[in-house]
C-alpha cells in the first residue's frame, strides 16, 4: 500500500461528504497548520511541495537552490493537504431540523 508523508496509507484520507463552507475551510486548514507546526507528519512529499510552490523557490533562492530547499511555511503545506484531499480532519455540519 503507497504511503504518503512516510506514515498513512492515502486510502484512509478524509475526503469531504460535501462541499466545505468558507469557515470550514478555514477551520480546516488553520488546525491542520498548527498541527504541522507543532512537529505533526506531513501528508504530502517534499517534491509535490517542490512542483507545487517551485515559482515561489525560484523567486526566492534562484534556479540552482531551489532544487534543493523546501516550502516550510505551515499555512501552504497545509493548503496544499485540503487541495488534494489529504487532511484527515473533516467536519460535521450543524443541520436545522
């Protein structure tokens, strides 16, 4: 079975019942950040962060570096997990009945 990040199989990942809210999203994403910051395993390899972000490396460090650096920011990398469906966070809605 693939893993992903070096720790959970993809197949586990969360994927959403329905489209998130704007909040939600948020919600999601700003937990999901703090956790990466905190130490947590990253669910997506450095060289989906390096094809993802590799414009920004550029700018940054120049062609030569930025085949060797990495995105650290918490917000992208965590970001970069909801686009593709890789947080294991997933809301439950608040239905009026």
């Amino acid at each position: 079975m693939p893993l992903c990040g070096g720790r959970w199989p993809l197949s586990i990942m969360v994927k959403p019942a329905r489209a998130h809210t704007r909040f939600e999203k948020a919600r999601i994403i700003g937990a999901r950040a703090l956790q990466i910051s905190m130490g947590a395993p990253l669910f997506v390899s450095e060289d989906e962060l390096r094809d993802e972000f590799s414009g920004e490396l550029i700018q940054l460090y120049g062609v030569d570096e930025a085949k060797e650096r990495v995105v650290l920011d918490p917000m992208k990398i965590a970001t970069l997990e909801y686009i593709k469906h890789r947080i294991p966070i997933d809301v439950e809605p608040h239905l009026d009945e």
